[in-house]
C-alpha cells in the first residue's frame, strides 16, 4: 500500500482492481482525481461500504494467473538478465509463449 499511490501517478481513465488491502480513503480520492473508477471491496471493518463492480472484481484473477505462468520460466522468475532491456526482452518472449500456449 505504501507505494500505490506512487505506482498508479500515471494512470488516468481506467478501471482499478485490488483487493482489500487497497480500501484506503486517500488511495480513493487520488483515482477519482485522475478519472479512474476503483474495483477495490471495502475492507469488511469500514462502518459505511463502498459499492464496486463484482463481475469486473471477479475477472481479476486472470491477471494474477497470467503473472503465475510468467513465473514459471526460470529464467524471468530468477532475473538472470541484469540489464533492463534483455530482461524486457525476456518477459515479452515468455508472455507471447503464455499466449500460444492458451
């Protein structure tokens, strides 16, 4: 939670899925100064709950499966490409063999 806000600057005009752990007022309100709609559940001790949309929350969990499989190559789970750009490299080719494979 500590770098969120600094991780989702950028982002503008999107929808934001995460679990409760990122129900935190001030994470709210900077999304919705930047046009974003949070698919956050509100943690189950907040006196007044927020509304979201289940079946976006539910899909989440593709994006964490494809991060599962990525992980899987050793070579991108270990880092063995110190240099940003071959490890990029790395990623992507893993990513498009996830994406054949499926």
């Amino acid at each position: 939670m500590k770098l969120a806000p600094y991780l989702l600057s950028r982002i503008g005009n999107a929808y934001v899925c995460g679990d409760m752990a990122y129900d935190a007022n001030s994470l709210r309100a900077q999304l919705v100064d930047q046009g974003c709609r949070a698919v956050i559940p509100s943690n189950p001790t907040r006196n007044d709950p927020y509304r979201y949309n289940k079946r976006l929350y539910k899909k989440r969990h593709r994006v964490e499966n494809f991060f599962q499989r990525l992980k899987r190559y050793r070579r991108v789970a270990t880092r063995y490409e110190k240099l940003a750009t071959n490890y990029f490299a790395m990623v992507c080719l893993a990513a498009a063999l996830i994406w054949l494979m499926i």
